[in-house]
C-alpha cells in the first residue's frame, strides 16, 4: 500500500510560506509522514541534522543538557512548527534533543532531499531562514528577562506563551502538558521557585495544577509586566 500524503490544505507552516501549490505538492512528496508516541526520540543535540521535521500535529519539546547535567528547555514545539533546519547546509548538528510530549504527527524530508528541493525552490531557504531568525528572536526575549525581569514575570511570560501557543481550553481553564521541573528551565527559575509561584498562583485562583500538567484558570491575576 502507498504511503499516505497529507494534503496541500492539511500542511500549514510558515516553512511552506510563498509557496506555490504546485511546488508545495512537490516538496511534501518527497518527504514522508512519520507518527512518534509520547516520549518519543525525533533527534538528538549534536548528531548531525539529518532530518527536517514539519509538526502536523501534535507537541515536541526541544531541550539538551548542560554540563551540570540539569535538562534545560529550549522550547516547547508546536503544530505548524519546523525544526531540524540545520539540514539545508553541509555539516550542521541538532541543537537539541526533540521529544514527543503526545502522540505527534510530523512531516519528514532528508537532508539529500531538503538540499535537492531547496535549488529548485529557493523559497524554502528564505522561509527558513526567517525560521531561524525568529527562534533568534525569542532566545533574545529570554535572555533579556533574565537580565532585567524578575522570577515572577519570567515564569508567568513563559507559562502564558505556552498557554497561547500549546495550551487545550477545557472548562477549567487552559491546559498545558508540562511538568514542573520543565516549565521552571523554561523560565529560566529554579524547580523550587517554579513549585512556589505555582503554589501561591494556584491559591488566588489564577492556575490548577495536577500531574504534569498546568490550568491557567484566570490569566489576569498572572502579574508579569
């Protein structure tokens, strides 16, 4: 049996943004869809980018560990969202490792494949350079908050950017899959000052927390400006 194809409307990411549908049609059949379970393995920090992942659907966490051995997040990715753009060049390695918080849905090409596409659609490579401009973008964001913002606001910026970009809306609020201890790297805190903030939100009302995951209940009451 052919493998499925998803189609032109079921694919959307700004890596496939100027794209003409004709060459959009060309470029996902050349890759693949691969389906990764919960904790899943997609790649690794620093073995070669072989692989370029577009999310159909689903919640990859990007992370790698530092020379303490603590894990530190670098992002939570979403649907829409590439990653493994590294492989349009020659020789470059992952930044970090990628892994499936739920059942995800990817789209996958090669690099001998993305590097063929890439010299017929020069498009590709201007997308994902305003990838990778945008990534640059929000690692500076970061850095300046942990320059200039305090530990509240870092974590309240990072759980609602979450919340906007990976959150699910249930009656109880808007669900994020994370623990603690990644949502704390993420926010560049502690674990201990994550589960104190978390604590006092979650007495006045404006989160609910259980095993692994985060309600943002009442968003108003996060105080981060």
């Amino acid at each position: 049996m052919a493998p499925h194809r998803p189609t032109v409307s079921r694919v959307s990411s700004p890596f496939f943004d100027n794209l003409e549908p004709q060459a959009l049609r060309e470029i996902l059949g050349a890759g693949r869809e691969r389906r990764f379970t919960a904790g899943q393995i997609l790649c690794r920090a620093g073995e070669p980018a072989e692989l370029l992942f577009v999310i159909i659907k689903g919640q990859v966490r990007l992370s790698r560990v530092a020379t303490s051995g603590r894990e530190v997040v670098i992002g939570v990715l979403v649907d829409g969202d590439a990653f493994g753009i590294g492989s349009l060049l020659q020789r470059v390695d992952y930044i970090g490792t990628g892994v499936a918080l739920e059942q995800t849905d990817t789209y996958v090409w090669t690099r001998e494949a993305m590097q063929r596409l890439a010299k017929t659609h020069p498009q590709i490579s201007a997308n994902a350079l305003a990838i990778a401009l945008h990534y640059v973008a929000s690692l500076t964001e970061r850095h300046l908050g942990l320059i200039a913002g305090t530990a509240e606001q870092r974590l309240a910026r990072a759980l609602t950017k979450l919340g906007s970009s990976a959150g699910r809306h249930t009656p109880s609020g808007v669900e994020i899959n994370i623990k603690n201890e990644h949502l704390a790297s993420l926010a560049d805190v502690s674990p201990y000052t994550a589960s104190r903030l978390l604590n006092a939100w979650e007495r006045d009302g404006a989160v609910r927390k259980s095993r692994g995951k985060v309600s943002i209940a009442c968003p108003e009451r996060l105080l981060f400006d």
